[in-house]
C-alpha cells in the first residue's frame, strides 16, 4: 500500500470487548484517526475489512475460528492489501516470526502505552514499518535460520541492483528514508523508489521482510 496522504482508516481485531472498546477510546479522533470497525477474531475481520476498507488493522493473535496470524496472510494478499499491526500479549519468538512473515508491519505489546500504539498506527499507515528494538534483537539473536534459507536468501538478494542492495541494506538495519539518503547521498524519492522496486523483485510486501531476507542472508 502507498503511504496515506490522509489520516488512516483503522480497523480493531480482538476478541475481548474491553480491549476494543478501550483502542476504540483511545485511537478515535485522535490525529484525524478514524476507527471504521471493530471484530472479534479472524473471520469477522476478512468481512469488515470488505465493509469498511481500512488502511490500518490492530490484530489480536489468539482469537477463536480464525487466528490472527491466518487473517493477517489473508488480508495481506488482497488487492489493495491493509497494513496490520499485531497487538498482542504473546511475544514468543515464533509468534513474532510468524506474524511478520504473513505481511504483518509491525508488533506491539497491549501493555504498550498508549502514545506508542498511535505513533505506530500513523507511521504504519505512513508507509513505516515498526518493530521495537528488543523484539529486533531476539530475531535476530534468537531465529534460528533454517536449512537452506540462507542460500535462498543470498540468491533472493542478488536480483537486486548495487545500489537496491544498498539501500535494502540499511533498511535491514532499521534507517529511516530519510536516513538512508543522508549516508547513500541521494534524494529521499529515490530511496522509496529503490525500497519499491527491490520489494517488487524480492517479491515482498514490506520493509520488515527485507530485514528477515537480510538476516537470513547472514547480512545483519
């Protein structure tokens, strides 16, 4: 999804009725945001999604019929696909990993406070994955990489030209547009532009996975 010129659509998924009613409260009007909907597990979300297009998804893990991690894959391959924030209590390693390689843009802990929820709302919508940075250092230091992964990571990566390898470079490092244009000297339109076609030929949906394909590649 391109980056929203206008304050985001969200969408809340969780099935405890106090946790939605409390997002509701706190996300509603604030910085334009608008809540569209409310849905209490996996399956209620695929029809919301359809009645109320949002831009943004709050996603509950451990949900009854339909699972969040299931959902998220699900509403990441439609055409234009919502961005989803996982919204959890679960912070296993494997939920995370999960979550992120279904589409999902980034991770949060419900005991996040509040400023931090709204922020990665807006910058998700913004176009701006978010990970907290102990979550990327147990990734990273945790994740085991499986056979053969690194091999199809390196071969992933080499469609890339020198400077896409670059820029997915300080991508898989966590740099900001406008960052990665200070330190690689170009205009940050041509660092989203490099970010979208090294996404178009990896064949990923966003920053996140860039930095799993690098840690995978031995990279980060």
């Amino acid at each position: 999804m391109a980056p929203m010129s206008r304050p985001p659509r969200v969408l809340i998924v969780d099935d405890d009725a106090l946790v939605r009613g409390g997002l509701t409260m706190m996300l509603d009007g604030v910085h334009g945001i608008t809540v569209v909907g409310e849905a209490t597990d996996g399956d209620e979300a695929l029809a919301a999604a359809d009645t109320h297009s949002p831009d943004v998804v709050l996603m509950d893990l451990r949900m009854p019929r339909v699972d969040g991690i299931t959902a998220t894959r699900r509403l990441r391959a439609r055409t234009p696909p919502p961005e989803v924030v996982v919204l959890t209590t679960f912070d296993t390693d494997e939920n995370i990993l999960y979550a992120l390689r279904a589409g999902a843009s980034g991770f949060l802990l419900k005991d996040t406070p509040p400023a931090r929820i709204v922020d990665a709302v807006l910058r998700v919508a913004a176009g701006e994955p978010i990970l907290s940075a102990s979550i990327t250092r147990r990734l990273m230091e945790r994740t085991a990489v499986q056979a053969g992964s690194y091999q199809r990571a390196r071969t992933a990566l080499a469609r890339l030209s020198p400077r896409e390898h670059e820029v997915a470079l300080a991508v898989a490092r966590g740099h900001s547009n406008a960052e990665i244009a200070a330190r690689l000297y170009m205009s940050v339109a041509t660092v989203k532009a490099h970010v979208s076609s090294a996404l178009t030929k990896l064949d990923l949906d966003n920053r996140t996975q860039i930095a799993l394909l690098a840690h995978d590649a031995g990279l980060t």
